[in-house]
C-alpha cells in the first residue's frame, strides 16, 4: 500500500500500556523486569525496551491515553509475554521484594507460567518454555 508505514522485520514491536504514573511504570519494569529505558518524557509519556520489545507507557496527560475512549477505563485481558530462564527464581525474587501476583503458577504442555501485575494493573506474563527457549523456536506449541 503506497505511503502507509508499516514495522519493519528489524525494528521493535510496540506495545502500549497506559499508566497512572509514568515514573513508577519506568521504574517496575527497569528495576524489576529487566528493561531499559529508551525514552522519558514523563510525567505524560515513556518507552522502555526489552529486546525486540518496546514498551510504551503513557501517562494521563500523553495523546495515547488521550485517544482512549471513556467507557474504557482499567487493563484489559491482554498482557505482554516475557520468557524467562527460571520462573522459580523469578517468582521467589519478586515475592521477595513483596510484589504479588495476579494468578496461581499454571504448568501446561508448552510450559509454566505465573501472571504479574505492574503499578497500574497491566498484565505482564513471566513463561518458562518446558524445553528453554530454543523449544520456542524449534516447534510450534500451544501454551
């Protein structure tokens, strides 16, 4: 399609999360998820990556929650998915600094996975692949 942009192979994907609190957001997801940040322009608007993940965090004041419409208020079911290493260490090092979790820790065929909440109650997945994450790559699997 002449002149749409469209994301690139080798750009990052996107996702917007809106948040209360810009700072609170950049600093939840860089202390404890591993994130850096790539930009701040809080108090309206941050982004900060993780890998091919760029995490937009939008404050109250930025266009994007802006754009919002009213009677959509609150996170959805959607959530972002982090693989991790070692679930186990993860969960007990974020319950360790007294983080809670949004769903008990659920084991299936393609994994285990436990669900976290950030500030603002967006949803963030931790999964652990049953075979690391070279099984992600290697075979098509239904979590």
């Amino acid at each position: 399609m002449k002149g749409s942009t469209v994301t690139a192979p080798d750009q990052y994907a996107s996702v917007r999360y809106l948040v209360d609190d810009v700072q609170a957001a950049i600093d939840f997801y860089t202390t404890h998820l591993g994130f850096d940040l790539n930009m701040s322009a809080a108090p309206a608007f941050a982004d900060v990556l993780r890998g091919p993940l760029r995490l937009l965090l939008s404050g109250p004041t930025s266009s994007g929650a802006r754009a919002t419409p009213d009677d959509a208020h609150g996170p959805g079911r959607n959530r972002i998915h982090l693989i991790v290493d070692d679930l186990d260490a993860d969960i007990a090092r974020l319950r360790g600094i007294g983080l809670d979790f949004r769903s008990d820790l659920i084991t299936g065929p393609g994994g285990r996975q436990i669900l976290l909440a950030d500030p603002d109650g967006n949803l963030i997945e931790l999964f652990q692949p049953a075979h690391g994450p070279d099984a992600l790559r290697t075979s098509a699997r239904v979590e």
